[in-house]
C-alpha cells in the first residue's frame, strides 16, 4: 500500500510538472502572434533602377435636341506612358527617361483626329565634382518628335502639319548640373547645338519649323538651361515639371525659345487617377501665327483626364 500511495504520489507531481511547463507557450502564443515585426530598412546598394508607369483617361459626351449646340457624340481618348532608367556609381550618373503622349478624339462634327502626340527622350550623363554630391559635370542628349501625322483645322477643312521627323528636335549640350536634392535638377549650358529636322518632303517644301525650303536641317548654336522638378503633395498628388530654355546666338538672341510640360497626377485609389496636363511652347522660328499666319506665337494645350493608371514594377539591381 505505502508503495502504491508513493508511485501516486510522484505520477501527480510529474503531471503538474508537465502542465505548468506547456502552459508556458499556450498563455505566450496570442503575444507571438500579435507582435509587431520591425522590418529592417532598405539598404540595397544599387547600379540600375528602373520603372515607370503607364496611363489611360477616357472622356465621353453626347446630347439630343440641345437647344445651345454643339456635337452629338465625343469621344476622347488620351495616352501617357513613361518608362526611366538610371545608373549611378561612385562619382558616376547616367539618367535615361522617355514619354510618350498620344491623344485621340472622334467626333460627329470633325470625325476622328489626333489631339495629341509626343515622343521625348532625355539622356544625360554626370561626374560628380564636389564632396556633398550636389554639382556634376555633365552631357545631355535629347530628342523631341511624334509618330503619326499631325494636322491643322480650319472649320471642316484640315491642312498637314506635322510627322515622323517633320518636325524633329535634336539638342547636345555640354554644362553643369545642380542637384540640392534628390527631386530637383538645375542644368546649365554655355555651348549647345539644337538641330531642326525636317525630313517630309511636302512640309521641306513650304519651309517650315524655321527650316529653309528644300532643306532638311537647320542647326542652332547657343546657351541652354533645363530645369526638372518632381515634388509629392502628400501620398495623393505627384507634381511633374520641366522647362528647357535655348537661346540662339547667331540669331536674336534676346528671343529666347521655351519648352515647358507640366503634369500633375490625383490618385484616387491603386489604379484610378485623375491628370492634368497643361504644356507651353514657344519658338521665334515657328512663324505660322498671327493674322496673316507670320509671326510666332505661345503655343499652348491643356488636357484633364480621368483614367487607368499601372506602375512599371521598380527594380534595382548591382
């Protein structure tokens, strides 16, 4: 019996023993689950970022019997994609980055006709030169055109304008690049040639775009500045904007020529977005304005859309 009542005895203080060691991770286990994982920050060295995004806006109209006019059916349709790459290492940087713009509209009044359609790519190369990273010796390379051709309305009646290379803008640049920070660049160039391509033969003919008649080519030497700024409103609104500036030295210098594009962009959730572009454009050897259709003038195109927008997925990599 007492042999009984001492292998009871020690069967209850191995069981107690057991419970109290295994209820430790059962009253841990919520703690575990719940807790807060500090992720480490993102440190990756890299040589080659990639990325970008792509839009699609889409506005639609139409109306019956409306007394104040107008066309019975619209359809605009606006495209804007842009794709950059970038490399950097050591003292070394080399920023590469395209856009694209192509716009769209059928109406019952004017048919279809193209509103919109730009091609731009940047290329430009840095050294650093200073301690804090901000000052680059630096060569720029950039090339304006469109893809499609392009045409001037008067009421019904359309006139060619424009195309593949007709015109084209091609400008090399050598200068100094000023970065204060990561979203603002400030280049600036006392030797720059800007050449004007003109390659159709009809619009070669007519002398336009600054270009003799029966040339292809019209080359300009001169000062240029170019400024490109990015600039995040919160999480919702992303400022995008450039201004190139060239003046020719040969030439009326004091005329000086203005490439401006300004593109802002509302998110409303992952993939809508709201989008307002507003670009300016003048040029002293584009004299197709005025009353008799001579002299230069602003060019000016404001577009609001409301679209589909799909990020380019970033990589980086050494």
């Amino acid at each position: 019996m007492k042999k009984v009542t001492l292998l009871l005895i020690l069967f209850v203080s191995l069981c107690i023993s057991c419970f109290s060691q295994n209820d430790i991770p059962v009253r841990t286990l919520p703690t575990e689950v719940f807790r807060t994982i500090t992720k480490p920050a993102d440190t990756t060295k890299w040589r080659w970022k990639r990325g970008g995004l792509a839009n699609l806006n889409m506005a639609q109209g139409s109306q019956k019997n409306w007394a104040a006019g107008g066309d019975n059916f619209s359809l605009a349709l606006t495209t804007y994609v842009n794709y950059y790459v970038f490399y950097k290492y050591k003292k070394q940087t080399w920023d590469n980055n395209v856009d694209f713009n192509l716009g769209y509209i059928e109406s019952s009044s004017l048919g279809s006709q193209k509103n919109d359609d730009r091609i731009d790519f940047l290329s430009k190369y840095g050294f650093n030169v200073d301690t804090v990273k901000k000052l680059y010796l630096s060569a720029l390379f950039d090339f304006r055109s469109q893809f499609f051709d392009g045409f001037s309305y008067n009421g019904t009646q359309k006139t060619f304008a424009s195309t593949f290379l007709s015109p084209g803008y091609i400008l090399l640049s050598v200068g100094v690049d000023y970065k204060p920070y990561k979203d603002l660049s400030i280049f600036l160039s006392a030797i720059t040639n800007r050449t004007t391509l003109v390659v159709n033969p009809t619009l070669s003919k007519e002398g336009t775009y600054g270009v003799d008649s029966f040339k292809h080519v019209f080359n300009q030497f001169g000062a240029f500045a170019s400024i490109n700024y990015t600039h995040a409103f919160g999480k919702n609104i992303v400022y995008k904007g450039r201004i190139d500036l060239f003046s020719n030295y040969a030439q009326n210098p004091q005329n000086v020529d203005m490439y401006m594009t300004n593109f802002f962009s509302f998110k409303i959730n992952k993939y809508l977005l709201a989008t307002y572009n507003l670009n300016l454009i003048y040029d002293d050897n584009v004299r197709q304005f005025g009353p008799n259709g001579t002299s230069p003038g602003l060019q000016l195109q404001s577009q609001i859309g409301l679209g589909i927008s799909v990020p380019f997925s970033v990589v980086k990599h050494a």
